[in-house]
C-alpha cells in the first residue's frame, strides 16, 4: 500500500499549495484593485469611529482635490470586469465548472456520470472564475470551488494520464479503476475543505458526513493523511507570503493569523439560553435560505430556458453576475460634519453622498471581504462597536444577496456568506443581552460578548443551510480555538 499512501500525500500537497496560490492571487486582487482607485482620488484612512473598518474605510474633504467621478467608475469598473471574466470562464470555456462544483461531486461519488467534470478545461475555468468572482466583491468565497479542484487533483494525479494532452504514463495503473478513482477524489475533496480552514479533521468529517456513501477505516486514515498534508502545505507556505511577497519567518506559524476567535471564555450555564434560541433561529433562517435559493434557481432556470438561442442564454447569464454586483454596490456612506463626507469603498464601488452614521457603520461592515468582516464580527471586547440599525441592515442586505448570488453564472462558495449571516444575528443577540444586563467586566459576566454569540451565531446558520453537525462542529473548533 506505500503507492497509495504516497499518492495521498501528494495529492494532499498539491491540494495545499493550490490553496495558498488561491488565497495569495485574492488578496494580490484587491489590493491592485485599491491602488487603482488611490491614482484616482487623495484620501487618508479614517481613525475613531467605526476603528474596525479603518483599513477600507476612508473620508476626505469636500473641498480636496480628486475626480470623485472617475474614481467611481474605476472601482466599478474593475469589479465588473472581473465579473465578466469569471462569468464567461463558466460560460463559455468550461460550462463544468458552474457554480461550486460539489453537488456535481457528490453526485459523480455516489454513481452519476457527469461529463467533462473531471479535465483540464473544468480545472483551469473554475480557478479562474473562482479567483476573480470573490475578488470582485460579489457574496460568495473560495469554499465550492476549492473542494471541486481538490476532486480534480485527487483524480488527475492518481490516474496520471489525459486525453486532452495526449499523455498516458506508465505508473500507478493499478489505480485506474472506478473504486480507486473515486476513493482518490474523495481525499481530493477533503483536501480542499481542510485547505481553506486549516482544519484537517474537519476535512475527514465533511467527506465522511457530506461527500462520499462509499467508505471504510483505510480510506479514512488515507483521507486524514490527505488533509493533514494539505493544511500542512498551506500553512507553511502562508508562513512567509503575503500577496506573493517575502515576509520572512519561514515555518513559524503565528495563531493569531491562522485563529480567528483564539482567545477563549469561561462559560455559565445561563449561556445555553441564547444558544438554544441562536440554534432554532439558525435552523428556521437556514431553511429560509435554502427554500428562497430553491425558488430563485427555480425562476431563473424558467427565464434563460425561455430564451431559444443558446448564445443569447449564455449572455443572458453573464448580465445576471453583473447586475448582481452592480445591486451589491449599495451606497452606504455617512456625514461627518464640518463639510467633510463619509467615503464607504466596497471591493468595486465607491460612495461620497451623506446618510446617518448607522448607515455608515453597516459601511464599515460591507466594505470589506467576508473574512475579515467576520473576523470584525468575531471580534471579543467590542460590545457597543455595531448598533442595531446597521447589523440588521447588513443582515437584510446579505442575506438576499448571497442567497441570490449562490446558483449564479460563477464559480463560487457559500460558507463565508453563510458564516458571515449567522455572525450577523448572532451578534444582534449577543446586543440584547448587553442591552439588558450592561457590559460586565469581571469574569462571571464576561460571557456577555456580542462577539461570542456571533460564532455561536455563524456555526447555527452553517449548519442550518449545509445540514452539517459533527464536520461544523470540529471546523469552528479549528477555526476559533
């Protein structure tokens, strides 16, 4: 068995370092995306109110100089450009590739033959469409798509022969069979889950628990080994680099950037009270989200099969991405006074007319990408950070968008919109119990955390959306603790 255990763990190395590239070619995204619009417009970051979104969000005088309209349009512009090419990738290079790929996965595993899943052209359309479609701001994140390249790599490596390039090597062939192919994707898969969230148990779990019907105890401790090579490769190579730049360090691993929420609490047994409510609320939004997806996939599939000519259909699709990003751009801004004005910059927009500073505080929340606004939300000690009006306002505008965005034309995921909800209304109930029983500061009431309760949050409507316990349940381990 020493070749397919060496086979699991390249295919668990290959797994990780396509991660880290995933990752390292998102960030390199949004950061060329601001200084673009920096060419455009003279601002200075803003300090003091709203502090937790003082890296994005910024302000200038009405009076400084700087072509508001133009620095609009490249913001926009950017965006949508990014939209089309991750749309058309989709589209019209690899149809496979659309929209997460693991319905088509879980599928394939349990006997549905699924054409041109498994090839080149699949790979290399849902990494760029994935890339590109969470850099450009639309609600979404790698998640899917990650867990559907980790399938190709699972099954690419372990056959090691392709019809497209013409190559067949002569090793490894005992493996090409239906049996080993799939136990190899399903590593493959787990790979990708344990990749994105460091969380090499939490891989194992979601094949055995969402993936794969067809298991044993070697294919398990083959799939941990598989995801523990991944998490491995991708924590290494993240160690030193960011956006593609030498940080130094190498190999030292840093829990503060690997572990959101790392700071733990001592609990009382009063906490179960609002987590059994978070729990029921988690489940009846889930089933709302997933009800309302089924209905909009539903309508959507009527429109574009309404439309006879396949080209036509295929734009059609595209438009749909477009004006989805375009709805996202919600101007969300704040008056500050003495004739300056709240500038709000999402990942693709820009907004410079005045609202209330609620509305600009929901600003400080929907500007940034989805994980470091749930790093925000997360966030421990910042009781009276957010108010009501503006987490019940991102809460509206996230939950439509991302429900609406999921099915779309592009390569895309649902866990950071999903644990990005749940964080939303998890922290409005965490609000209420500050707003009754005031910030406590010694240790009996330090459970009264909006931030606890935001994870508390983000795990229900995961789980009430995915269906997940056990898997959910070690991932938020790894990722919190």
């Amino acid at each position: 068995e020493w070749d397919r255990w060496l086979l699991m763990g390249l295919i668990g190395t290959a797994v990780g370092m396509l991660g880290f590239l995933i990752h390292q070619i998102i960030d390199s995204l949004i950061k060329l995306k601001w200084d673009l619009v920096e060419n455009y417009l003279q601002v200075s970051k803003r300090n003091g109110t709203w502090s937790v979104g003082a890296d994005v969000v910024i302000y200038l005088s009405t009076g400084q100089d700087g072509n508001i309209h133009m620095t609009w349009l490249c913001a926009l512009g950017s965006g949508l450009a990014m939209v089309v090419l991750s749309s058309g990738s989709v589209l019209f290079f690899c149809p496979a590739g659309s929209p997460s790929g693991l319905p088509e996965i879980i599928g394939y595993l349990n006997g549905t033959s699924i054409q041109h899943l498994f090839n080149i052209k699949t790979f290399l359309g849902t990494f760029v469409s994935c890339v590109l479609a969470v850099a450009s701001g639309l609600f979404c994140g790698p998640e899917g798509p990650m867990i559907h390249l980790g399938a190709l790599l699972g099954c690419g490596l372990s056959q090691l022969q392709s019809d497209t390039l013409g190559v067949h090597l002569p090793i490894f062939t005992r493996f090409r069979n239906s049996a080993d192919k799939r136990s190899f994707i399903t590593a493959g898969a787990g790979a990708g889950i344990a990749s994105v969230f460091r969380a090499p148990i939490g891989g194992l779990l979601f094949t055995l628990e969402e993936v794969s019907s067809f298991w044993d105890i070697r294919l398990a401790w083959q799939t941990f080994f598989c995801c523990l090579m991944a998490t491995f490769t991708t924590d290494l190579l993240s160690s030193s680099l960011y956006g593609f730049v030498y940080r130094g360090h190498f190999g030292f691993f840093e829990a503060e950037k690997r572990i959101i929420f790392w700071n733990l609490l001592d609990m009382n047994v009063l906490a179960f009270v609002p987590t059994i409510l978070l729990g029921m609320l988690g489940g009846l939004l889930g089933a709302l989200f997933v009800s309302l997806n089924i209905k909009i996939n539903k309508l959507r599939m009527q429109f574009f099969n309404s439309i006879p000519k396949l080209s036509l259909r295929k734009t059609s699709k595209l438009l749909e991405t477009v004006l989805i990003l375009v709805i996202s751009c919600v101007p969300l801004v704040a008056n500050l006074g003495s004739g300056r004005n709240f500038l709000a910059l999402e990942v693709g927009c820009i907004f410079s007319f005045p609202c209330s500073s609620e509305q600009g505080s929901a600003a400080a929340l929907l500007v940034e990408n989805g994980k470091q606004g749930i790093t925000y939300l997360f966030k421990r000690g910042t009781h009276e950070e957010f108010g009501y009006t503006s987490l019940c306002t991102a809460l509206a505008f996230y939950f439509i968008l991302s429900c609406w965005t999921a099915g779309s034309a592009v390569a895309s995921g649902l866990v950071i919109p999903m644990l990005y909800t749940g964080a939303l209304y998890g922290r409005i109930i965490g609000l209420i119990l500050v707003s009754i029983f005031g910030v406590q500061t010694n240790k009996y009431g330090a459970w009264i955390d909006p931030g606890l309760f935001a994870a508390i949050g983000a795990a229900s409507f995961f789980s009430g959306v995915s269906r997940l316990t056990i898997s959910l349940t070690v991932i938020m381990v790894s990722m919190l603790s």
